[in-house]
C-alpha cells in the first residue's frame, strides 16, 4: 500500500480545505494506506478539543479523531502552535502531536505522494 502525506495549512472555519483533507484521509485509509499529516500556519487549529459550531452536525475535531483512531499520524508545528497561543498543544484532541519542520522533512521523505492544502 501507499504512505500518502497532506499538509494541511488552513484552520476548520476559514475555507473547506480541512474538510477535503479529512476526505482523503479517510478514503486513502479504506483502501489501506497509511497517512501521515502535517498542519501549519492556521493548519493548527483543527485538533482543539473544545470546538463548537452551531450549524455543523460533525466537528472537525470528530472527523480528525477518526482519523487518529484508524492510525494516522498527525503532527502540528510547534512553532506555528505556540504563536497562535495553543500553549504546546494542551487542548488538542488525543493522537495528535506537536513537533516541527525536521518532522515534516522526514513525511516529505517517507511519503509516496504529498497534497498540499
């Protein structure tokens, strides 16, 4: 099977690009490949535990815990974390970590294809 890499820069309310990405993420991972994601810039803001959106019956943070759950690696840059005041990731979802550019090298390096989002 593949290794299929997104990066993933937009934040859930702006535009539908998380939506897209949890798309593919969740048809790459039915037909069996693996996934590996970075999210940056905005990207950061998908995992926050506490989101809440009146009109939307399924939670970004729902979608992407799914995701997770089917064994997705998902990495924040730190960076980009901590500039927005998420404070290294306390209020993220479970499965999701943060790290830093060397971790989206080394995606970059291990993946077969990479989307950019």
């Amino acid at each position: 099977m593949a290794n299929i890499g997104i990066l993933l820069t937009a934040g859930p309310f702006q535009y539908e690009n998380w939506e897209t990405a949890a798309n593919i993420a969740q048809a790459a991972q039915a037909k069996g490949h693996e996934v590996k994601m970075f999210w940056y810039l905005d990207g950061v803001y998908n995992p926050i535990k506490y989101q809440t959106f009146p009109d939307l019956p399924v939670l970004p943070k729902d979608r992407w815990a799914d995701i997770v759950g089917k064994g997705a690696s998902i990495i924040a840059c730190g960076i980009c974390v901590n500039a927005r005041g998420l404070e290294k990731g306390k209020d993220y979802i479970e499965g999701v970590r943060v790290g830093g550019l060397p971790d989206f090298a080394e995606i970059v390096g291990e993946v077969d294809s990479l989307i950019t989002l």
